[in-house]
C-alpha cells in the first residue's frame, strides 16, 4: 500500500510512524514549516522524514492546487491527514485510490473544527478523544472509520489531554490499519446534527472575564495554560497570565466573595466570581511584551 501523507504536530509524528511501522510505503509527506511566531513544543514531522529519508514538502496553503498533478502522478492508495493545518483541495483527496482519511482530536461529531481539545476543556467535557474519519469537502463531515476515547481530569491542561489524544490517535490507527491494508475501511455514520463545530482560537480569547462561574474561569485557565497563550487578566496595572488555578479549598474566611476581581489574601491570590465563589491562582506571571 502506497501513501501520501500530510502531517503535523505530536499527531503527525506518532501517526507517520505507526504507518511505517505496519508497512505503509510514503512516497510523499507534505507538512509545514514552523512559525518563528509560535511557541513549537510539539515533534518535528519535518525532522522525522529527514532520518527515515522520507520525501517531504512544506508548501504554502496557496500551493496546493498547484500540487495536484503531483498527487496525482503518484496515485496513492491513500491519502492521510494528520494535524495537517491547511484544508486540503478536494481535488487532492480524490486523487486517493481508496481513500482520503483524517485523523481529528475529537470523538466526532462533537467538537468539529479547529482546536477540538481546547475547546473541549473549555466546556467542561469529561471525556473527548481520537477520530479517523473520510476526508470530504466539508470540514471533520465523512464517515467514522474508527474512534478511540479518553479521559479529563477535572484539573488537567489542554497540554495533558492533548497528550493522551496523541496516543489514542495511534491506538485507532494501529486498530484499523489491518483492514486498511486488505483495502477494506470500516464505516458508521458521522451524525452532523448531533454534533457541534468550533472555529480557531486566538490569544484575545484567553482574557478572564470574572462575572463568570469559578468552574468556567478555571476551565479557561486550563484549556489555555502554557505552552498555549495562556488566560490573563489585568491586576495593579499590569497584565497577567494565569498559568494555573484551583477550585480546591479550604480558602481563607477573610476573602470578600461580593466583588469580582482578583483579591491577595493572606499571601495567596483569588479570583474571585460571578457566581460568588473562588479560583485560587496558583501559578501566574507577568505578560511578555
């Protein structure tokens, strides 16, 4: 079996390897150059491709369409997509003999889009995981091929979850690839309508809006942590990232859960919220300029 594969991030590096492990041919992997602007904390799919002597491209999201009679003068069986950032072309995925498939970090339908985990944290989930599903037009749209859950703890980042998402997309991938091989692909409905769809995040997202529920300033404070941009807010004129806080009390009789707001108490620092009660703010640093 032959593929071309587009990758990026933990997922594509965990991902590219668990194919090359079972056997899979790459003939091509397309994937992106870093961004001098972003804090990369994640495995190199460009650094993997060099040692396996792979063939790899890092084209602009304008490029594409030019690649197409590439693609389709290498005729793979399959075409992955894992983490990849751009939207792929559709004439690209029908350039798959069998099939385009691609791995999302969520239990689809839920949390289509952009920044699945992220956004998952964000609303208080308990549980998200790994999907590979067929590549249609439509964003995250095509059939489920195979899914595989975890959990979320009530006090993990976006960075714990997203690894535990890193080993479930292998874990689907190494379940399905037997049949994948034998060209067949397994396939349940992926039921748009009783899902949900999220676009990108940015860094203003992060800002901590204190009228709102402890449960949901800390869940904030927990999607966002570092190495991701971070929640913040603004106290004695400067703005601060909140790496980390804390719903567990016991906290201090003193505090005054009548004003919102972050309040030093007895050397620890509060937030305090809409709802009347506290986040403790265990980690939080000033904000780079």
């Amino acid at each position: 079996m032959h593929a071309v594969v587009f990758a990026y991030h933990d997922v594509g590096v965990n991902c590219l390897k668990a194919l090359l492990g079972a056997g899979i041919q790459v003939d091509l992997v397309v994937t992106h150059q870093d961004d001098p602007n972003e804090n990369v904390w994640f495995g190199s799919v460009a650094k993997l491709c060099a040692e396996k002597n792979i063939p790899y491209i890092t084209p602009n999201a304008n490029e594409l369409v030019d690649l197409i009679p590439k693609f389709q003068a290498l005729a793979p069986d399959y075409i992955f997509s894992f983490y990849y950032r751009f939207m792929i072309p559709e004439q690209t995925l029908k350039c798959a003999k069998i099939a385009a498939l691609n791995m999302h970090g969520s239990l689809l339908p839920k949390y289509r889009g952009r920044a699945p985990v992220n956004w998952a944290i964000l609303h208080g989930e308990t549980e998200t995981g790994a999907t590979l599903h067929v590549m249609e037009a439509k964003p995250d749209a095509g059939d489920i091929v195979g899914q595989a859950a975890v959990s979320i703890g009530p006090d993990e980042t976006a960075t714990d979850v997203f690894g535990k998402v890193s080993q479930a997309a292998v874990t689907v991938i190494e379940q399905v690839l037997p049949s994948l091989i034998q060209g067949n692909i397994p396939r349940k409905p992926n039921e748009l309508q009783k899902g949900s769809y999220f676009g990108g995040r940015k860094p203003a997202d992060g800002q901590i809006h204190w009228n709102q529920t402890a449960k949901q300033v800390h869940d904030l404070v927990r999607a966002v942590a570092p190495p991701y941009p971070g929640a913040f807010a603004d106290y004695d004129g400067k703005t601060m990232i909140v790496g980390r806080t804390s719903l567990n009390g016991p906290f201090p009789a003193n505090i005054d859960l009548g004003v919102c707001g972050i309040q030093v108490v007895d050397n620890r620092v509060f937030g305090i919220c809409g709802d009347h009660q506290a986040v403790e703010i265990l980690e939080w640093f000033p904000a780079s300029k």
